[in-house]
C-alpha cells in the first residue's frame, strides 16, 4: 500500500534524530532552542507515551508489539478506503515501530542489555505551560504546576495520527457505507438479471414441453 510510504518515512526520520541525540548529546543535557519554551533534553523513559507506565519494561513492549499488529490487521482489513484515514493509520504505526525498535534493540545497544528491556529516547521538551492551578480544581488547587512534555518524533506521529483519525472518521465511515451500498446493489442487480434470464428460457421452453393431456 502507499500509505506505507508515509510510515516507512516517520520511522526513518525518528530513528536518524534519536541516533543524533544519543551521539551528541549526555543524559540529562538540555539544550534551549526557543528559549525555555522549547529545548532539547535527553531523556530515557521505561514507560509509555508522556512516561505513562504500567509495568517492566518488558511488558510494555510486548504490549506495544501487540498494539502495532492490531494496527497492521486494521490497515489491511481497512484496504484502499478513505486516503485521509489511512494516512492517519500509517502515522501511528510509524510511531509505534519507531518507538518499538528503542524497546526491543536499544538497550542492548547501549548497555548490553537483554532485549525487549530498552527505553525509549525522548529529547523534544516542550514548556506547555506553568503556574498556580485554580483553587477549583480538586487535588490539584492552589498547587504551582509545571507541565514539560519531552516526546520524539514517534511520539508526535502518533498524536498526528489520532488527530488525523478523529478529523476524517466521519468521511471515512461515509465512504465505508456507501460502498457497502454500492456492492449490495450490485449483487441485487445481478439476481435480477439472473431471475430474469431463467425466466425468459422458461418461456422459451414452455411451448416446446408436452402438456399433461399431450401424454
């Protein structure tokens, strides 16, 4: 499929900038790019997108391995549908392979490390935003919070995907159902030509067949 192209693309451009950043970069170096609203910063994260975490690392992989044939299933069955749609497919398996490839190899890359154990390499650090949560809001009121994202390439292909998936679903499902309409009425047509041809030969047939009085 050519949407293929486009996840073949962000699995290149992710991998090439982590291999930069582990080359030239240390652990914990933060480079300020546009002030401190965005940075560089080298970071390892064990878990899930944004440090989510839910168990070892071994069992994130496997989940994520799980996760991106699911994705692969979906595509295939999905076919040559709604362009939009499958682009925003091919996205999030580009990001789910990209991170996938530091699960699996990097660890043993770079500690020698049993596969399947490593983290994945985390540099783009973005400053959404920082201060003093409203007293409205519970647990979190009156605290100072400071909300810094550090994400790759992989990261934001994968939101790039969903975004995607939630903008085109409406016209993907359309086109979806209109096909379906367009084969059912196809197969209809069909059996009418069918009944129709079995028809005309009966007709065809009558005169020649003896009547029960002609026996």
């Amino acid at each position: 499929m050519r949407v293929l192209w486009w996840t073949l693309g962000v699995i290149m451009v992710d991998q090439l900038t982590k291999i930069a950043v582990v080359k030239s970069m240390y652990r914990g170096q933060s480079i300020p790019v546009i002030g401190d609203w965005l940075r560089l910063t080298f970071t390892e994260n064990p878990g899930m997108a944004f440090g989510i975490t839910f168990g070892p690392p071994a069992l994130v992989t496997v989940f994520s391995i799980s996760a991106t044939l699911l994705i692969i299933y979906y595509m295939y069955k999905v076919g040559k549908a709604y362009f939009p749609y499958r682009i925003s497919l091919a996205f999030i398996l580009g990001g789910a392979i990209g991170n996938i490839i530091d699960r699996v190899f990097y660890g043993k890359i770079l500690y020698n490390d049993p596969l399947f154990l490593g983290k994945v390499v985390d540099f783009i650090h973005v400053n959404v935003w920082r201060g003093h949560v409203p007293e409205s809001i519970p647990l979190l009121g009156g605290n100072y919070l400071a909300l810094f994202p550090i994400w790759n390439v992989a990261d934001m292909a994968i939101v790039v995907g969903v975004i995607g998936i939630l903008l085109f679903q409406h016209r993907f499902h359309e086109q979806l159902a209109h096909a379906h309409q367009e084969a059912h009425d196809e197969m209809q047509r069909a059996a009418e030509e069918t009944n129709g041809s079995f028809g005309a030969a009966g007709e065809v047939l009558s005169p020649m067949l003896p009547s029960p009085d002609d026996l």
